[in-house]
C-alpha cells in the first residue's frame, strides 16, 4: 500500500471505531424499576382504572327533513311573437299617406298606408253607372215580356247584363279597397322604409305588425323526453335581459315530427306579456316541469362525502356517536340534495367536521352537550 494513502485507512478505521462504541452505550441504558412503572401515571386514564379515550369531536349536524320536488329539465329557445306580419302592397302605385306612428300601438283593422286612388275610384264611379243603366235596363225588358213584346231570351240576356253590372262594381270597389293597407290585427308596428310619395311595387315590404301581448316560446327537448310531454305542462322561463324575473308558460303544442338529425322534438308555449317587458327575438332559459313529487328526504349538499368507486355517504348520529351510511341521491335544489335510498325522514347527519370522523367515532354537535344531536 503506498504511504500516501495509510493515513486516510487509518482515520476510517478509528471512526468506525467511535460509532460502535456510541451505539454500545445506547443500548446499555437502564431499565425502568418496577417500583418507577408502578407508579408513573398513565396518561388519559380516569383515576387507576382502564385505557385511553379520545375526546367527542366537535361538529355541525341537520335533521332529514322532506319537501316537494319536481322532476324537471332545461333547455334554451326563443321567443317569438303572437302573430306576425310584413305589410306589402297587393298593387303598385304611388303612397299617398303613411296614418301610424313607429312603435305605435293599432287596432285591428286600422288603416295603415294609403295609395293614391285616383285611377281605382273613376273605376269606380264607371261602374256604378253602368249599373245603374243595366238596371233600367232590365226593369224595361221586363216590362215589355209581361206585355208580350219581347222574347224569354231578351229578358235573359237583359238580366245576364245586370249580373255583369253587379259583378263590374264589386270589382272595383275591390280594387279601390286595396289601396288602404289595413291592419289584420292588433298589435305594434315597426320602423318603417318608406315615406309618402314613394312608388312601391306589388309585394315590396313597407311595414312589420306584432302581436306581442301574448308571446310564443319554442323550444327543443332531447327525443327522450317525448313520452313525458304533454299540453298543458307548465314551464319557467328567465332571460338575461330582465335577469331576476321568472316568468310562467304553458305548453300549446308538440311538433309530431322529431328531427333526425339533432334527435330532439320541438315545443311551443305561450304566456301573457301584459307590460310587453318581453319581445320576440329574446334568448331564454326554460325549465320545464314534467312531474311534482311531495314529501321526498333531502339533506345539505355539505353532508355528502364521497368515496371511491362513485359512492357518497352520510355520518349518521345516534346516541353521540357516528354511523357511516352509504346513500343514493337524486335531484339537487338550492343545496339541498334528494335522498334516493339510505335515510330516513328525521335521521341526524354531520353536515361539517366530516374529516375528523371515523366509523363509531364519538362527537360532540357544536353548542350541544356532548351525546345530544341537535335538530335543525
């Protein structure tokens, strides 16, 4: 070995030395006397008597209590108006007057628009002329067959030329009628594009009429569903634009024919707009009711704990002690969680301190004397 490396061998040698004397020492400590353990207390234990035990923990409790719950489900639509309209003109010609406001309220029947008439009422006068000739007419030729002048086939043809007359002047009293644009019924009209003096073809738009005292939501549903809809099922509807208000619907009507592609059925539903608050074209949120349940056990949403394997369980207390009890939940409102299978009504469950807590385990409700669960 070179002498280089004789002194490091040597200083290991003397440290391994040193520890396993320490360790040496260590093991020779001296063993309690009987007379010591005799009389050393044990910590936790009640005068000389048994073991150990833990101290009641401290939690917060809820008592089972039932409510009515309603099987529901939510979907989004659209609001649309009652009836709508686009005014168009049945003829072409020039306006003559505009008689609305925009955004103004019409009754039905109101005129709205007038063209300019002239043409249709010289029509008109025409034809009550020629009406009035075929009647002298014909009272003439009738006179003349009761006499026996004229044939069966002049008064014929007199009176054909009377039907004529008639039909002449309905024609253009319905021609002179088309050149007011009515409302069809009540409702709001719109911003409207033209002013008066303008030529407008038959069929160009000049005005949009609402009804939208009572509105119109439609919806869709997945085809699941389709079994448990029906008319008459009240639903709830908010928008974001008047958030905080919910507002009442009733289903009018289920679309017979289910959309292949997106597999869902479509609904319609009306409710009244009194203050016209709401206006078609608005986004909702809908909450239909399909089932009211009475008298169902729910608990704090806080009193579940889950588990592995997707099991959630409750810490029942009885006579201050816990029970893990595995349960089955169903819907979830306002916090509050149906229970399925596992609780009864008027069952005590730990809603806080859950984590402190084992099967059997001692507690102690918060403000309660320890052994007392409170009932809330």
């Amino acid at each position: 070995m070179p002498s280089s490396r004789r002194p490091i061998v040597v200083l290991s040698l003397i440290g391994l030395a040193a520890l396993a004397g320490y360790a040496w020492h260590l093991n020779r400590a001296p063993e309690p006397s009987a007379g010591s353990t005799a009389a050393a207390p044990v910590k936790g234990a009640a005068g000389g008597g048994g073991g150990a035990q833990a101290a009641p923990v401290a939690v917060e409790t809820h008592t089972v209590a039932t409510r009515a719950l309603a099987d529901d489900v939510s979907a989004v639509g659209s609001l649309v108006s009652n009836e709508s309209v686009v005014l168009r003109p049945e003829v072409s010609g020039r306006i003559e007057a505009i008689r609305f406001r925009d955004g103004e309220t019409v009754r039905r029947g109101a005129v709205l628009v007038e063209l300019d008439p002239a043409v249709e009422r010289a029509e008109l006068q025409q034809a009550r002329a020629n009406l009035t000739l075929a009647e002298s007419n014909f009272r003439r030729t009738q006179d003349l067959f009761g006499r026996k002048f004229v044939s069966q086939s002049s008064l014929d043809d007199a009176r054909a030329k009377l039907e004529v007359a008639r039909a002449g002047l309905a024609l253009a009293q319905a021609r002179l009628a088309r050149m007011q644009i009515r409302a069809p019924f009540d409702g709001v009209v719109g911003i409207r594009s033209v002013s008066p003096g303008d030529f407008v073809q038959d069929g160009d738009a000049l005005i949009n009429l609402e009804d939208i005292a009572t509105l119109k939501l439609d919806f869709r549903l997945p085809e699941l569903y389709l079994d448990r809809v029906r008319p008459g099922q009240a639903l709830e509807l908010s928008s974001d634009v008047l958030p905080g208000e919910t507002y009442t619907a009733t289903v009018e009507a289920i679309d017979p024919l289910v959309d292949a592609q997106g597999r869902a059925v479509r609904l319609r539903a009306s409710l009244v707009n009194p203050e016209m608050r709401l206006r078609p074209g608005v986004f909702a949120r809908v909450r239909l009711i399909l089932a009211e349940r009475g008298e169902i056990p729910v608990v704090p949403e806080a009193a579940l704990v889950p588990a592995p394997g997707n099991v959630q369980f409750v810490y029942r207390v009885e006579d201050g002690k816990v029970q893990r009890v595995n349960v089955t939940t169903g819907q979830r409102r306002d916090a509050m969680v149906e229970v399925v299978d596992g609780l009864a009504p008027g069952a005590v469950v730990v809603t806080a301190g859950q984590l402190k807590l084992r099967d059997g385990a001692a507690v102690k409700v918060a403000g309660v004397p320890a052994g007392v669960a409170r009932a809330d």
